[in-house]
C-alpha cells in the first residue's frame, strides 16, 4: 500500500487555476473610474440556471472561485447605479477577467467578453492547450480521448510501439517537449485518472461526453505537482435544463477490403467439391461495431441535472494466423519401453502432439513447416457512466460521477495454448462539493476512488505447459509467457480539499491539500507451469530428443 500526500499554499494577486473548475474575477468602478466597494454581483449560469453572489471588497474587486464550466451571466447592482449585466465564458483551469463601469440610474449598459483567451494565462503562467466539445464533435478521433493529444503543439511520437497497454509497463502515448512516455498525469472531472503501476490512464472517457480536454506543459500550478510530464485534464458535461442527447452507429466489414500482398502470392487451388479456381489463403471475413449514446436534463429545473452514456464495440468475425506446424514424422512417440517411466513419458508427448494440428502445411515459402489459417476473434468493450449535479443551495453545489467498463480479448488457437485471453473491468467515482463560506471564503472537497481489475491467462487454460523448439524451422512455441496467469487488482483513494480567500483588498490565498492512497495486489508467477526447452543433445536434434521423451533443459518455478 502507498500513501501520499501533496499540501499546496499560494499567495498571489489572483486567484489561482482550479483542477477541475474555473474562476471569475474583476473590478468594479463607478463612471469616474472610483472603486464601487459593497456591490453586488451575481453569477448564473446560462443553461441550468444555477446561481452564485458576491460582494466586492474595499477594492471593488469580486471574484467566483471554483466555477463550473459553462456560459454564465453576472449581473451587478450597487445603490445610485444602474445595474450592469455581462456574459462571460468559464474555461477549464482558467481565471477570466470581467469588469464592470457602473452607470448612473437611468442609464444600461451590457458587456460581452467573447475574445479568445491567450495561450498563455496572464493570471497564473501556465502554459496549456485546450479543445472544447465542439472542436471535438468535428474532428475524426476513433472515439479515443487520446487521439486528441497529437493535435496540440509539443507532442511527440514514440519510437517504440506498446503504449496505453493495460499489461506492459510501457506508458502512455502522451508524450510531450521530450518528456518521455511515462511522465504524463492524468484526471478526470478532478480525480485522478492515473494507472500508477503502468504509467498510463485508467479510463478513456466517451468523447461524445466532455466538455474540454486541455493539456498542461509548462509552468504547473502546484495542484499539478506530481506530474514530470504533460498533465491531461478531461472534464465532462452535466445535464442541463433543456433534454438534449445524441446516438450513434459505426461499422466496417472486411468485404469491401482488399486482399494483402501475401494473400496473394499464396496463389490458388483447385476446390475438389466444385471445382472451382479458390484462393489458397482466404481473406479473412470479419467487421466492427460500435454504438454509443448520450442523453441528459433536468431533473430538477435550475437545481437537479443528469447525464448518462453508454458505449460499446465488438468486432465478430476472424483473423489470418500463422503458425509453424509440427512435422508429421515426429507426431508418434519414440519413447524407450524399457524406461520406468515410459508410459507417462508417452502420455505426455501425446497431450503435446494433440496441440499441433494434424493438417498439412500451406503457407510454405519461408518455413517448409508453415500453415495459415483464418481464426475466430472476439474482443468486446463496453463503457458505461453516469454524472449527477445539484445546488443544495446557493452556496452549495455538488456533482457526482461514476463510470464502469470493460475489456475483453481473445483469439482462437490453431495450436492450443499459443494465445492469451485479456479480461479486465475498470471502476471510478468522483464526488466534488463546493461550499461558499462569505464572499471572501470559498472551499472545495473532492473525493475519488478509482478500481482496476485485470485477468490476463492463455486461451487454452492455465495449465498449459510451456514448450520451446531451439531447431531451425522449429514448431510454434506454447504456453507462453512464463507468468501467466496474471491477477492484478488495484484501488486507488484520493482525498482532497481547497480554500481560496481574499486577504485585504489586494490578495487572494489558496492552499489546499491532495492526499492519494493506493492498494495494489499482484498475482503472477514464473513457471509454475514447468518450462521444456528442446536443443541438440547428442545424437538426437530438439524435434527427435522431443519423440524419445528427452528434455535437456527443464524449469519450474513454484
């Protein structure tokens, strides 16, 4: 088990970047430019009518810490003026700046901000990149979150493939400004979206379903210290007070797919039941589906909201496999009669045999041994999750979400006990309650939990022994790897908590504290299975030493 705990404290002129949340901030004047201290302003937002007020100090500065994404209204009122209203956008991680210049009664005045933020926020220096949901709904990404990472500047592609694998230590693809592939952090809605043993996200999130992805790389707040790399940020939408959703249906079918280069070198045959010209190697006939859907609303007005999604894919249908057989001379057991142990020795050989397919080889040009064949494939994923927002009151807002999926892959066997079968099941939740203690004092709790259960064992069972061939031509190896099956579950706790308050009239101080808590179990052996390695051993080669019953390297493991 590993704890770790992260308490941050700022004091700065501006209120600093929020991990999940965005701040609002300004001055307020009368028409001579005088500060206009005890206004009232008020903030709604837009599209669920959710509200907030403040008051602006001695300064005439006001400022919403920890807001919700979204278009929000503020409205100002001080006695002798008009009030003011204006529209601003809350951005992820991001102070926006809105004043106001009250005017006298009987004069209105609205203002608009709708000028493009700088790369660089002149409230806190981070430097980041984000993409919005609407620049996401248009571009093609696969429905991978990640697929969004290469667009942004900085990134960089891995020389060495094997990334975002939930069984090898390889990392993540985020890679970015020569940071390397085991760098990046990641979070969702706030709550850590890291795999600490594999360096990589735990979850995707649907697309269809956030509503910024944004990218740290430089300059991090110390909210992000724990990261050496990029730091990926994905907050998703809420319901909102209009019912509003969205489905879909993707395919593909290897029918209209060309045959490969090598399909068609293997030339073609004879069909002796009709008579036909046939392909000697079929092209394999397999297709992709995907369906998905998003919806969410009220449930509530101005108070309640959910949103929902479910996604799922399945690709039904084969691969081309190929495998190097066993010569046929050596499908017969040459075990010595005279040994003790000669029927046991012959059992053996033959559960071995029985693995390699009596068929003749087809696929010839390179290994007189081998044989291509089409196999059945079967590798659904599903993702469910589910968001939940509500004001108890004004100076409380809760949101809520939970998502749940799974992976499953597997391949059939031409020779029993050569493929791996993956079975996993990821879990998070994420509850965030923000509390308005005044007008100067805002808080933040966080609470994040995060499961990951992973189940890698061979196709063929787990008892499958493992065998090698060191012979030119060798047969297929089986049983491997050595430290299968691998059980693995994770949990991972994260608790956290925020202030921001206003100190006098020219500062704002933020601290907080992230305390992260994990629990990992690993069950993985090396073989315990037993290992038989075949070689040249006077007089015989590994394929003969193999029929007479004679191992000349054995390994266990228990």
């Amino acid at each position: 088990m590993l704890s770790r705990i992260a308490l941050l404290a700022l004091l700065t002129t501006a209120a600093s970047a929020q991990t999940v949340t965005g701040t609002v901030e300004g001055h307020v004047t009368d028409p001579t430019g005088a500060i206009a201290a005890a206004a009232t302003v008020r903030a709604r937002e837009v599209s669920t009518g959710t509200a907030r007020s403040t008051r602006t100090n001695a300064e005439g500065f006001y400022t919403f810490a920890f807001v919700g994404l979204g278009d929000y209204e503020l409205t100002v009122e001080a006695p002798g003026f008009q009030s003011q209203t204006g529209r601003v956008n809350v951005a992820l991680n991001r102070t926006t700046v809105l004043n106001f210049r009250m005017a006298v009664a009987g004069v209105q005045e609205s203002i608009t901000v709708s000028e493009a933020a700088p790369v660089i926020d002149l409230a806190s220096g981070q430097i980041r990149r984000s993409i919005e949901d609407e620049e996401i709904n248009a571009i093609p990404l696969g429905r991978n979150m990640l697929n969004l990472a290469p667009l942004l500047p900085g990134f960089q592609t891995n020389p060495t493939s094997g990334q975002n694998n939930p069984t090898l230590s390889s990392g993540s693809s985020v890679s970015f400004n020569g940071t390397g592939t085991r760098s990046a952090t990641f979070q969702t809605d706030g709550v850590a979206n890291d795999d600490s043993s594999e360096n990589q996200n735990r979850q995707g999130v649907n697309i269809s379903t956030i509503k910024e992805f944004q990218i740290l790389t430089n300059s991090f707040t110390a909210e992000f210290g724990r990261g050496s790399g990029a730091v990926v940020l994905v907050q998703t939408k809420s319901g909102t007070n209009v019912y509003h959703g969205e489905a879909f249906w993707q395919t593909s079918n290897s029918a209209l797919n060309a045959r490969t280069y090598f399909q068609n070198e293997a030339g073609s045959r004879i069909d002796p039941a009709t008579g036909k010209l046939v392909p000697v190697l079929p092209k394999a006939s397999s297709k992709s589906h995907r369906i998905g859907a998003v919806f969410g609303g009220p449930a509530i007005k101005n108070k309640l909201f959910w949103l929902g999604s479910y996604e799922r894919a399945w690709s039904p249908g084969a691969v081309t496999s190929t495998v190097s057989l066993l010569p046929r001379q050596f499908r017969t057991p040459q075990v010595d009669p005279q040994l003790p142990d000669a029927a046991a020795r012959t059992a053996f050989i033959k559960s071995i045999i029985d693995r390699y397919p009596d068929v003749e080889p087809n696929n010839t040009v390179n290994n007189p041994n081998g044989y291509t064949a089409n196999v059945q494939r079967r590798n659904p994923t599903a993702d469910v999750s589910g968001r939940v927002d509500y004001q108890l009151r004004p100076t409380d807002i809760f949101y809520t979400r939970y998502q749940y999926g799974t992976f499953y892959n597997a391949t059939d066997d031409i020779i029993k006990g050569i493929n791996a079968k993956q079975d996993h099941r990821f879990q998070s939740y994420g509850l965030t309650w923000t509390h308005v203690y005044s007008p100067r004092v805002t808080g933040e709790g966080r609470f994040g939990f995060g499961r990951r259960r992973m189940i890698v064992s061979l196709k063929d069972g787990d008892t499958t022994p493992i065998m090698s061939w060191n012979i030119t031509n060798a047969p297929s190896s089986i049983g491997n790897a050595s430290q299968f099956p691998l059980k693995r579950h994770q949990n991972d706790f994260q608790y956290v908590y925020n202030v921001s308050a206003q100190l006098g009239a020219r500062h704002t101080l933020k601290f907080g504290t992230d305390t992260r808590r994990s629990q990992l179990n690993d069950e993985l052996q090396n073989y315990h299975r037993g290992k038989w390695k075949l070689r040249l051993a006077e007089p015989f080669n590994a394929q003969e030493n193999f029929g007479h019953g004679i191992v000349p390297n054995y390994q266990k493991g228990y």
